[in-house]
C-alpha cells in the first residue's frame, strides 16, 4: 500500500507537471495498493498480437506478391497462424516457467545464507550501496535497519545482488493469453480472404482490404505498447505500423521475386 496514485504520477512526468506529481503523491493520505493483476498480462497480449498479425500478414503479401491464388493465402495463412501461435505459446510457457524457477531457486538460497551468515550478507549489502555512492557510515545504518526483518532483506538483495525482480506471472496463463492474442490479431489478414469467397466486392479489392485493416489494427496495438514504454500514443502507433509495414513489403517483393522464378 502507498499513498500515491501511480497513473496521475506517471502523467505528471509525461506531462512534465510538478504540481500534478505532488498532488498525485500527497493524496489526503488514502493509500492505493500496488497493481498486481491489472494488466499483469497485458504484455503478453499485445506482443503476442503484433506478432501474430506481423508474421500472417507477412505471408498474405508474400503470397500476394507471388499472385498466387486466395486458396494459397488461406491455407498458408491458417498454417502459419496455428503453427506459430502454438509456438510463441510454449515459448512464453517455458521463458516464463524458467525465469520463476530460477528466481525461486535464488530465493531459497539468499534466505539461508542471511539465516546461516547474516553477517557477510550485511557485509555485501554495505559494499553494494558504497558503489552507489552512499557514504560508508550511512551505508552501514541503512543495512542495519534493512536487515530487522528476514523478508524485506532477502528481497533487496535479490534486486541489489542479483538483479532479479521476481515475476508473479502464471506461465500457463502468460501462454493462453500468447496464444488467444496471436490467434485472434494474426486472423485479421486473413478473414479478409474468407469474407472474400461470400462478397464480390471484397474479391475485387482482397489485398488493399487486409493491408488497410492491419494497418489500422497495427496502429491501435502499438498504442498499447505505452503501457509498458511510456512513449507518446501517437509515435508507438506510427513505429509499430512502419515496423510491421516494412515486414508485409519485404515478404512482398520476396513473394514478387520468387513468383517470376517460378
């Protein structure tokens, strides 16, 4: 718990507002709690979204470049969107899975050396802080406050010493979530192609129609990276859809080449 709002406070810095930063940490003393299931997964939503609609769309314009037939896309398309999502899926399964197993295994490890040699580990922690600067005498009341209580300590020292700053994420949640999002974004390119079969006007105009659409679906995911990037709306947006248009252009003047060889 903290008496801050933490969303005014990150507006005031965009913002460059210090009036808004105090107003946000001085709140009448009404604590707000740290976020801990909001957008705990968003992350991988929107990567695995971008990815998804990145690498499918990729393959239409190859395909496209190609001239190939809308057959071609769709079966191509569907592949590549089950095939990778599964992949990306047990990729963020296993990185997560690892990065908490590893982070637990350190966990355990600092908690009994500070039970077993607290001494040293005080001796750690004070050389720690005078590489940062602090001077020896406050470094030295600072561990010793820091170290009255067992979980406080080890938590510092797992971010001071190691590094590691321990993931609440469950992996299998974080690959559901991967997946439901590359599957749903990586279908836009190509449910273009099965609107396509039913509507003529949508024959006529295939491949405008799915860049237009993943562009604009491009845009509005790359927003959501400020999230966790802080950029302004605007500049994501724009960085994510020339990103990913520049990927579409490759894998189309791929498609182009390898069309005419064959």
């Amino acid at each position: 718990m903290i008496s801050r709002n933490l969303e005014k406070a990150r507006s005031a810095f965009r913002r460059n507002d210090p009036e808004a930063s105090r107003r946000a940490h001085d709140n009448g003393g009404a604590p707000e709690e740290h976020q801990t299931g909001h957008g705990q997964y968003l992350k991988s939503f929107v990567y695995g979204g971008l990815d998804g609609i990145v690498t499918t769309f990729a393959v239409v314009a190859g395909v496209a470049g190609a001239n190939l037939s809308a057959s071609i896309v769709l079966i191509l398309g569907v592949a590549n969107l089950i095939a990778d999502g599964i992949s990306m899926a047990f990729g963020d399964y296993l990185s997560t899975k690892a990065e908490n197993e590893y982070a637990a295994a350190e966990r355990v490890r600092e908690t009994w050396e500070v039970q077993n040699y607290p001494e040293g580990e005080k001796k750690e922690m004070i050389e720690l802080y005078i590489e940062k600067g602090i001077a020896p005498e406050d470094a030295k009341i600072a561990v010793d406050a820091l170290s009255k209580i067992e979980k406080p300590w080890v938590d510092i020292m797992m971010v001071e010493e190691l590094g590691l700053v321990e993931n609440p994420e469950s992996p299998l949640k974080n690959a559901l979530v991967t997946f439901g999002s590359f599957v749903f974004f990586g279908a836009i390119p190509v449910l273009i192609y099965v609107i396509a079969k039913f509507i003529p006007f949508f024959a006529a105009h295939t491949f405008v129609l799915a860049c237009s659409l993943t562009g604009i679906t491009l845009f509005i995911l790359g927003t959501l990276k400020i999230y966790f990037t802080r950029q302004p709306w605007y500049r994501a947006g724009m960085e994510m859809l020339l990103l990913g248009g520049f990927a579409a252009a490759a894998a189309y003047v791929v498609g182009v080449m390898f069309g005419r060889l064959a």
